[in-house]
C-alpha cells in the first residue's frame, strides 16, 4: 500500500511537467492583429460592393462645402482600443481632380487624391501619438486594401491635433507605391522658407543629391500658385485707427490721417434710427498662376516680385458676416426687432380702459410691468418732442416718395407727425407697453398745447381735404392741423377788424360823415356779418384806404342793371356765367363765391352713414345733412343774384334737375341746363319731378336762406368745436386702438424707410419689397377692420410678419452694401446677391434653421479682365501705421497689401519605361505619372508641407 501511495504521490507531482512539454503554438490559428486586418477587408469590401449609389442609399453623410463629396464609417477593436476607419468617396466618375477647386476637402488639396480612407483611434485628439502604433495601423490598412485590390490611398492622422499631420500609403498595382506625409510649422518659418526660391529648393531637394548646387542646374518641374487677398475690415482699421491714436498722444504727428470715422450706412435711410452692422465685411481675392514649366530657382525669385494682375485667373469671394445668415437666432437691432416688440405691447393693450393706467401709481394690478418695464427719464421724452415738434417743418408731398402698394396698408404717410411719433415709439423704453403710454401722453399734452396757443401743428397739411386711406388718428391730426389754421385765420381778422373799426371811428369823426355801421364780431361766435370767410380767403379785397370791406370788387357788390332793381345790390360774385339768363329779370347769372364743404374724418362719415340707414327714406335724410351746405351755398346765390328765383338756382347748381323741352336748346359742352342769351329770353324748361314736388326740402330751404356772401356768413366747420372733439378722442383713445393704430403705422413706415435705400437695379430685392408690402396688408387686415381682441391669432400672424420683416431687412442691407461696395461693377454685384439670396430663401420662414445652422454662405466669382482694375481699387493703400504693424516678406503685393495665405503645388512627372521591373511591365508600357507632389500652403507667421513620392517598391 505503501508503495501504492508513492506512485500515485510521484504521479501527481509529474503532471505538470508533462503538461509543460505537452504545449505549443499553433500557428493556423489567426492572431488579434490578423484578425483586425480581416475586419477592415471586410468592411472595404463591403463598401466596394455596394458602391456610391448604394452607400448614398444606406445614409452616406455629406460633407460641404463640396457639393458631391460624402462620407461613411465603421467601428473597429484591436488591443483593446477603438478606432475609426471612414471612406470618402465622389459621386462624378471623372478620375481627376482640379488643383485649386474651393470645395476640396483638406486631404484632397494636399495630396490629390479623390477618394480616401482614414483610420483614427476614438479618442479626444483623434491622432496618435504613439509612432509605432501608426506604422502598424497603416501597415494594418495597407494589407487589407492589398487584399481587395483596391488602391484607395489611406490616411493616418498622427502628431499632436494643431498640426494636422498625416502619414499615408497608396497601392498604384504592382509596379508603384506612393507614400504620403504631412507636417505643420506654426512658429519661427525659417526666412528661406518663406520666399518661393527657397521653397523650390526644398522641393527639389526631395529627388535632387543634397551635395548639388540647385541654383546652377535646372529642372523640370510644374508649378501652379494661388494667392488670397482679403481687404482690411472694420475691426482691423479700428485696431490700427487706436494704435493711430495712441501714436499722436505720445507726441507723434497723424501725417495727415484724420480720427473721425463714419459709418458705412450714414446715407442710408434707415441710419436716422439706427446704425447697422456691414454684413459686407470685406472680399477675399484669389489670383492663381496655372501650370507653368520651371527650371531654376531664379525664375522663382522673378516670380515673387511679378504683380498679381499676371495671374491667369482671378476669383472673388465676399465676406458676408455670419451673424445676418443666422436669420433669426440673432438679437440684431432693427426695425424688426423693435417691431416684435411692438406687437407685444399691442397684445398687453388689452388690460387696461386707458394710457393712463399704464403708467398710473395708485392703479392696482399693474405692479408687475413696474418692475419689469422702464420709462426713459423726462429729459429723453423732451428731447424727443422737440424733434417731434420741430419749428418750421412743412410738408409739401405727403405721399410722393412712397411704394406703389404703400396704399394698401391703413397707416399714416412716413413723413407725418404720427408716423414719426411710431417710429420713435419704437425705440423709446425698448418699445414697452408703460414706455408708449407715457410717451403718448405727452404727445398729447404737446399737440393741445399748439392748439391752444393756435401755432401750426408741424408735419401735417394745414389745408386740403382728409386722406380717408389713411389711419384714423392721422385723419384727426389733419383735420386738427386745418383747424388750428382757421381758427389762427380767424385771430387775424378779429385783430384787423378792430383796427379797422378805430379807423373808420376816426375817419367818421373827421369827416362827419355818416356810413353804415356795423359791429365788429367776435372771433370766438359766428355771427352773420364778419370780416372774412376763412374758408374763402380769396373772396375778401381790401379797399384803397386799408380798410374791410364786404366783397366790394366790381363783380362782386354792384348795383342791378335794372331800374326797378336798382335797390338791390350784389354781392359775392365770382363772375358771369357764360350767357345764362335769370329767369324773372333780364340779368346775367353770377356764379357766387360759396364755401368749402364740411371737410370729415373717416368716423364722421361712418356716423352718417348709420344715420342715413336709420331711415326709410334715405334720399331725404340725406338732403337733411345736406341742409347746411345747401342754405350756405343758397345764401351765396341770392346775394349774387338778387333778383334770382328757386328755378335759378335749380339750373345753375343741379342742371340734372332741369328740364328742356326743347333739345336744341341745350348746351353739351357747358354741362349747363340751358343757354340762354338777351336776345333769346326768358329761358325755357322747368324743374324736375323730383324739384316739383309739394314740400320739397330744396325749396323750404331756398325759402329761408337770407342773401348773404360768404364772407358774412357761418363757417360750415367751426375750429373750435371740431379741434376740442379731435383732443378729447386723443385723449380717450382706448389702449388697443392706439397699438392697433401704431402696429400698422409702424410697419407702414419702417417699410417706406426701406424701401428709399438705394441698391442698384437687384430686380430679386425689389420683388421681395413688393411681396413685404402685400404680406404686411393682408396680416394687417385684422387691425384695420377693428377686429381684434386679447388672444387673438392675428397676434401670432403679426410676430411672423416681424420675422419676414426681418428677413427682408437683412437681404436689404446686404443689397445696400453690396451696391456701395461695385458701384462702377453692378453685374458683380447682381451676381453676388443672386447667391446670397439664393443661399439665404432656403432659411427664411422655414423651422429647419437648426438643421442648417452651421451652414456658411461662400461663392467664387470669377473677375473678367474688365473688372480687375474696379476690385483692385478696393484693396486702398494701408496706412503708415497698418503697413510698419505688417511684415512685409511674401512679395506679390496688390496695391501694398500681401497675401493672407499662399499655396504652391510642385510636381514632377517621370515616364515609366525601361525600369528594373522590366518583367513586370508590359511592353510598350510607356505612361507618366506624378512621382513627387508637393503642397505648399503657407503665410509669414506659419508653414504647412504636404510631399507624396510614388516609388518602385
């Protein structure tokens, strides 16, 4: 038993050796890194298969600003590690790729390749830092893309991020292998670098022996260089106008530059309210040198000191800031913005009965717009009322300079008192519902004060009729303005008929002679006998000795030509009308001077209208609010024509309502009823049935007006009983009226101050004015018609015409500074806007702005020879100070300026025929291929190198 245990003791301790022994590699099994390599075949041959249509199919990314360039990706895991592999392929099947296509990606214009790999770890940096890890990742892709027969090249990022090197591999068959890398200086370029005869040598020094003199042999090598200029922008020269500045404090002279700087839109209508921001902030000029043949390093010196209108080709790009592309995601002061919150005040409107209570302490519920809504102080409200209420600003046109769709909108014309009361209401107290109440008020306060006072109300029309198209406050200002001209008219003759009456007492007491008295009327009662009609100025003559008199031309007070008459004398005629006789006297007809009718606002008429369709009998009740003018110009007849009859008046004032029996009696051209002459008297006809009928109101009223001119009698429109009705309704507007009001005066008017900018003949700008103003009629269309109420959707309609409003605005201020910018080339600048707008009607009214929001507008135009001289002028000669800040070291300078950035691709090309791979090459196999490349991309602070040499391996 014993020796039983000890075997199985020894067997134990046995096994583990035989176990050591026993194992080995087995070779057939696939390593961790073969496995990595199958797994990237596997993925390139997928996306071989499957081909550009179908990656496109299966969600295949787009990458811009290339237009047909897209990209896919897969995961893969070695040693514990994840990477990234991507495939960046082309839609076109053209083989090549041009040189300097804007739309390249970086690895495109560096090495000229069309399609690509990259391979990257998922980390932070996305590179490797670790050299041998790179060397096996590329080695891992070389394989497997051997293995497919592919020859896509592969990439590698490596190094640190900013300098954005690559190590790559390209397969070319089985003849040629073309290695790529990489490498960015960005700090101390050596000085040799950074002119283009060192650069050649650097390239040449890629295939040359190093021990060669390069300056004394030639070689050929293709050269191709692109050159970017960009114009000094705004902040730039603001930069160098304080160093300017800083420069003269210290004691040094100006030479001659001057500080004061104005802004680019100081002609710009819109620049009265605010100054915008030059979406235009500069252009980039390419100039580019195509393929030339050069051999030595000197023709390269000769070259840096050619002038940039050598180049072959000239490509312009504008600079248009991000901030107007971002459409509405920005909080750009403009007329839109403050109009959006223009619409938020009118949507508050509905909370209170009056302004007052807005901005009333003792009013409850109104503590919280306190808190959060300022008033400007008193001094701002001032200051703007005096500009408001400017002395001596006369309008002579309201409506001249306005759009031809302007007409469908209920506002008030740009140049009147409300409307620029709106348009500094936008701008007053960020446009708060508290900051309009109070702003109103003491506009209010202001306008009854030049009543009161009788002086002219500034920028409003003292005469002519009511602009009914317009919003019903500019109507009452009007009839306001007209008012106080009259009752200033009536102040005058109340002061020259006192001064009168003294004269004639005098008079009367020298020469003791009695006259007709009469009594001086009083300016504030409308009495029978007065000095004038103001609203007939021109009926009044003055005698030769100063004095007033009663219509004493020869027409207008003459005795009657008939003895039995001669006790009637006429007054206030305007003259004969043509050879109409009076009916019961064989006198001429006079045409009497009358007065104006009753001018009336937009609510006076619908309140007669109401009136009138109270009542059955419409055509009476008419005639009875008629009543006035009619006695008026009933009055005027009968003190013409003293000795006329009702059927004079019939035929003179309504020749419809006067019959002929005779038709050749009438007269056509005349519009007159009948003709008659002495010869042929007393006329022919009668009334009308419509005149003839018992009771007829005509008659009554002919029956009871007295024979009175004009001049004596009661004005038709009494000033101080129209003026106070005009105060009390602006007083107690109710709030949502005046926002209602404001709202459509406000877009009204920010539209018309647009729509003055001067952009050249963009037909595209002047389409999206005219559809701005049709947009904003029909949204306003609610507000006009009085048909809006608290939370209504018209609130929502009219925060989305502030948004188009905005847009508009936008494209016009781009429109405007590009026409500034190509005055003397307007095609450049129609061609730039139709890209932009282009560009930019994809943003507008859409919801998709965050899809596209890191999208950037950027076009090339090609400049024509004519034009190189007009884009050169735009490149002015920098300053003193701007060009001793600048390091002038790259030659090529436009107008002084060098360029921001310089590229060079140098190339050589070799044929292949009679190599060592002889065997392996077909023959007659005579083809020439790019052997070394080189892209250069460079400015004088820093350096990037990209070199692909294609070999024998």
């Amino acid at each position: 038993m014993a020796s039983t245990s000890r075997r199985i003791e020894s067997d134990g301790e046995d096994e583990p050796q035989e176990e050591e022994l026993e194992r080995f590699d087995d070779f057939t099994l696939a390593s961790s890194w073969e496995r990595f390599i199958s797994d990237i075949e596997a993925v390139c041959r997928q996306w071989m298969a499957n081909g550009p249509k179908n990656l496109l199919k299966k969600g295949a990314v787009h990458l811009s600003p290339s237009k047909n360039l897209y990209k896919v990706k897969s995961e893969l895991k070695y040693a514990m590690k994840s990477y990234c592999m991507e495939y960046h392929f082309e839609t076109d099947s053209d083989g090549r790729i041009a040189d300097w296509d804007c739309s390249l990606h970086d690895l495109q214009l560096c090495f000229g390749v069309k399609d690509f790999l990259v391979i990257a770890p998922q980390s932070a940096s996305g590179v490797i830092l670790d050299a041998p890890e790179s060397s096996k990742l590329l080695s891992s892709v070389a394989i497997a893309l051997s293995n497919c027969s592919s020859m896509w090249p592969a990439f590698v990022p490596v190094h640190d991020p900013s300098r954005k090197s690559y190590i790559g591999i390209q397969s070319m068959g089985t003849i040629f292998t073309r290695r790529f890398e990489a490498d960015h200086i960005s700090s101390q370029v050596p000085v040799k670098l950074m002119h283009l005869e060192g650069l050649f040598e650097l390239f040449v020094s890629k295939f040359a022996y190093s021990t060669m003199d390069f300056s004394a042999h030639f070689f050929q090598v293709h050269f191709t260089m692109k050159l970017t200029y960009k114009t000094i922008s705004h902040d730039d020269d603001d930069a160098t106008r304080g160093a300017d500045a800083e420069f003269v404090e210290s004691g040094g002279s100006p030479k001659g530059d001057t500080h004061t700087r104005t802004q680019w839109d100081d002609d710009c209508p819109w620049s009265e309210w605010y100054s915008a921001e030059d979406p235009v902030r500069g252009i980039e000029l390419v100039t580019i040198w195509t393929d030339k043949m050069v051999e030595s390093s000197s023709e390269m010196a000769e070259l840096e000191n050619a002038s940039p209108h050598e180049a072959q080709k000239w490509m312009l790009s504008p600079n248009i800031s991000s901030t107007v592309s971002d459409g509405p995601r920005t909080n750009n002061v403009g007329f839109a913005s403050q109009l959006s919150l223009l619409v938020d005040a009118l949507d508050m409107s509905f909370e209170a009965q009056f302004m007052e209570d807005f901005v009333s302490v003792e009013k409850p519920g109104m503590d919280n717009l306190k808190s959060s809504m300022v008033v400007p102080p008193p001094s701002v409200v001032d200051r703007l009322l005096k500009e408001l209420f400017q002395d001596g600003v006369k309008l002579s046109g309201f409506r001249k300079s306005e759009h031809k769709n302007s007409r469908f909108i209920k506002g008030a014309p740009l140049e009147s008192l409300f409307a620029q009361f709106c348009l500094s209401s936008l701008w007053f107290g960020n446009c708060n519902i508290r900051a309009i109440a109070s702003f109103w008020i003491e506009f209010v306060r202001e306008v009854r004060w030049c009543w009161e006072e009788s002086q002219p109300l500034p920028r409003m029309p003292g005469s002519g009729s009511i602009d009914l198209s317009t919003c019903l406050i500019n109507q009452k200002l009007q009839m306001l303005a007209i008012c106080i001209e009259k009752k200033q008219q009536l102040n005058e003759e109340y002061h020259d008929c006192i001064g009168t009456e003294d004269d004639h007492s005098v008079s009367m007491e020298n020469d003791q002679v009695v006259d007709v008295s009469w009594k001086t009327p009083d300016p504030g009662e409308h009495s029978d006998k007065k000095c004038n009609s103001p609203s007939t100025p021109t009926n009044v003559t003055n005698s030769v000795n100063g004095g007033p008199t009663y219509d004493t031309k020869p027409d207008d007070f003459t005795p009657s030509s008939d003895s039995k008459s001669s006790n009637y004398m006429r007054r206030g005629s305007a003259g004969v009308v043509g050879p109409m006789m009076l009916l019961k006297s064989h006198q001429s007809l006079h045409a009497p001077f009358t007065q104006e009718a009753p001018l009336m606002t937009e609510d006076m008429h619908e309140e007669r209208l109401q009136a009138v369709d109270a009542f059955s009998d419409s055509s009476s009740f008419s005639a009875q609010l008629e009543k006035e003018i009619l006695y008026s110009d009933m009055s005027a007849f009968k003190a013409a024509n003293p000795e006329a009859v009702f059927e004079d008046f019939i035929r003179w004032h309504s020749p419809g309502d006067w019959e002929i029996d005779d038709p050749l009696k009438s007269e056509p051209s005349s519009g007159f009823a009948s003709v008659d002459s002495k010869n042929d008297w007393p006329p022919r006809g009668r009334l009308s049935q419509r005149m003839s009928e018992h009771g007829n109101l005509w008659r009554k009223i002919w029956n009871d007006a007295p024979a009175l001119p004009t001049s004596e009698q009661k004005p038709l429109l009494d000033p101080n009983r129209e003026g106070e009705k005009i105060l009390h309704y602006l007083e107690t507007i109710r709030p949502h009226q005046l926002l209602e009001q404001m709202v459509c005066t406000s877009f009204m008017a920010a539209a018309d101050t647009l729509n003055q900018t001067s952009f050249g003949g963009l037909k595209q700008m002047q389409t999206k004015i005219d559809q701005l103003y049709l947009t904003a009629a029909s949204m306003l269309k609610p507000l006009q018609a009085n048909l809006l109420s608290a939370g209504s959707e018209a609130i929502e309609d009219l925060r989305r015409l502030s948004v188009i409003f905005g847009h508009v605005e936008k494209l016009l201020t781009i429109a405007a500074s590009l026409h500034r910018k190509f005055l003397q080339a307007p095609s450049m600048s129609e061609a730039i806007f139709t890209s932009y707008q282009e560009f930019y009607s994809k943003r507008m009214g859409t919801g998709s702005v965050e899809e596209n929001g890191d999208m950037e507008f950027s076009m090339k135009l090609q400049v024509r020879n004519h034009e190189r001289p007009i884009v050169s002028s735009m490149f002015t000669p920098p300053t003193v100070n701007q060009s001793w800040r600048k390091v002038l070291s790259m030659g090529n300078l436009l107008n002084g300026h060098e360029p921001i950035v310089r590229e060079i691709i140098f190339s050589k090309r070799d044929r292949v025929s009679g190599n060592h791979y002889a065997s392996h090459t077909p023959r007659g196999y005579n083809k020439e291929i790019e052997t070394y490349r080189m892209y250069i991309c460079g400015t004088s602070n820093d350096l990037r190198v990209a070199l692909s040499v294609a070999s024998c391996d």
